[in-house]
C-alpha cells in the first residue's frame, strides 16, 4: 500500500469515526490540536487501524505520533516489517 493510500484511509476514517471536517485533514494537521482528538479517539483511531492493516499495533510506536503524517509514517513502517 502507498502512502496516498494510507493518508486515504486515515482521512476517510477521521471523517466517518470522529466526523472531522474533510477539510481539516492535512499532513501536518496535529491530531489533538487541530482535529480535536482525545486520548480515547486516539485508542479508536488504533483499533480500527489494526482492523484495516491486519496488523498489531504496538503502543510504543504511536507514543510520538502528533500529526496525520505521522500516523501514516508509522502505518507505512508497520506494513513494511515483517510480521512477526
């Protein structure tokens, strides 16, 4: 999957779970600040993540997430190492 792809579906899933404006959603939106995300939209955001990817998310790799482009950063190095 493309990071286009990625940031795709992230954006799609910000609209649909937490009805974020479409047009708030930028690379370098910050997903508490300018998306009004709390802590429990954030586990949200990761469970159904784990749902699309397939894949475990380990919570330390979210730890330094601040912006939509950093969500797509961390999908893109998950569905890039291999399983384990």
């Amino acid at each position: 999957m493309q990071k286009q792809e990625i940031y795709q579906q992230i954006s799609e899933l910000l609209i649909k779970l937490f009805e974020v404006d479409e047009s708030d959603i930028k690379p370098d939106a910050k997903l508490y600040e300018d998306l009004e995300l709390d802590s429990i939209d954030a586990v949200d955001l990761v469970v159904h993540l784990q749902k699309t990817t397939g894949r475990k998310i380990k919570p330390e790799m979210f730890k330094s997430v601040r912006t939509v482009q950093d969500v797509v950063d961390a999908i893109d190095e998950l569905l890039n190492t291999p399983a384990e």
